[in-house]
C-alpha cells in the first residue's frame, strides 16, 4: 500500500468501528514549542507530501475548507501544480510573496500491521462472581477455535511552521485505524488534527 495512495491510499475495509467516539482517528502524541508560543496563524500555506496529486489536491483543500472566517488557507499545488514537489527555494518565495505567517505540512511515516488472537467464545459473558463459576466458564471458552485478527493503523505526521520564527512551532503524530478508504482518512486526519490546533490557539 502507497501511503495517501502514495500518501493515503488504503484497501482495508474498516473492521473497528473507533479509537475514541464514531472516529477511527486519534491524535496518539502532540509537541508545542515551549520557547515560541506565535499567535494563531491567520493565513496559511498548507502542503501534502506525497506522489499522488489526486489526494494531494483533495487533503489539501479539506484543510483549507476546515478554517474558520478567521483564518485564510492556501493550498499548495494552486502555486505548484504538476507532479513534483517544489523545491525548498520555490516554497520560501512563495511564502514571502504571498504573505503567510505559517506553513502546516502534512506526511504519512508509517503504516503498521497489528495482529490479535480473539478466542472463540462459545458462551454469553456471564456475570460471576465465585471461582466455580469462572472456572466453568473460562476453561471451555480456552479450548473453543478462535482466530486471528489483523488491524491497520496509518501514522500520520502533521508540522505547523512559525514563519517569523523559522521553526516548527506545534507537531502532533495521528492514528487511524483500518480507514475504510483514502478520502474518509483525509477527512479524519484533517479534522482531529486542526480542531487540536485551535484549541492548542495555533489557528484561530
């Protein structure tokens, strides 16, 4: 599997229905610069790395689309379009010229495997509350055939970019689990992870 098709693209059908509430999406890890505390961005160049300009174009609108009235997004592939990324020089002039006072890029970094035993349970769950009645239950359910199950968890990596300051000023680390398809991840990824930076006042 390419990452969103290169950078988001998956085939698994979502076999867990969340990690927290109806998402499939958590922010696993955050890091705030504790030195440069900018106030929130108010225009914005966001970038998606990746070889697939489909999504690119897709996840880079769902964040722009995602900002309040307060804040102006710019996606990237308006000022670089093609197939390639731009180059470090391009993106500086860019940056200048239009004015923005920080950079959010988005990147996958991992896409793992994760299996489990689940026992078959031949029984309802009972409610006991003595050994015997344990023991009863728990040493048939040991020996009934159960099966493995195999999960698929896509770590996103998300960097928000003081322009001012020159640095990365907030970078958090998302999870999905078994995303049924490349646009529910986008849109997933997208929203827990600007509704964070609102609230960590990295966007407005």
């Amino acid at each position: 599997m390419r990452a969103f098709r290169s950078l988001f693209s998956l085939a698994s059908v979502c076999a867990v229905a969340a990690f927290v509430g109806c998402s499939s999406t958590r922010i696993a890890s955050v890091w705030m610069d504790p030195e440069v505390r900018p106030a929130p961005f108010q225009k914005v160049l966001v970038a998606v790395i990746g070889r697939d300009q489909d999504l690119r174009h897709i996840a880079e609108d769902t964040f722009v689309n995602s900002l309040s009235s307060n804040a102006q997004g710019v996606p990237s592939y308006t000022l670089f379009p093609g197939d390639r990324m731009p180059e470090l020089s391009e993106v500086r002039a860019a940056v200048a010229k239009m004015g923005a006072d920080g950079v959010v890029v988005y990147r996958v970094v991992g896409v793992d495997k994760v299996e489990s035993y689940a026992p078959g349970v031949a029984t309802p769950y009972p409610s006991y509350g003595s050994f015997e009645s344990y023991w009863s239950y728990a040493v048939p359910v040991a020996y009934e055939s159960g099966y493995l199950v195999e999960d698929e968890i896509v770590r996103v990596e998300t960097n928000a970019f003081s322009v001012a300051q020159e640095t990365v000023v907030w970078s958090a680390q998302s999870e999905t689990l078994n995303p049924g398809s490349a646009e529910l991840l986008i849109d997933e990824v997208v929203l827990a992870t600007t509704e964070r930076m609102r609230k960590d006042k990295i966007l407005p």
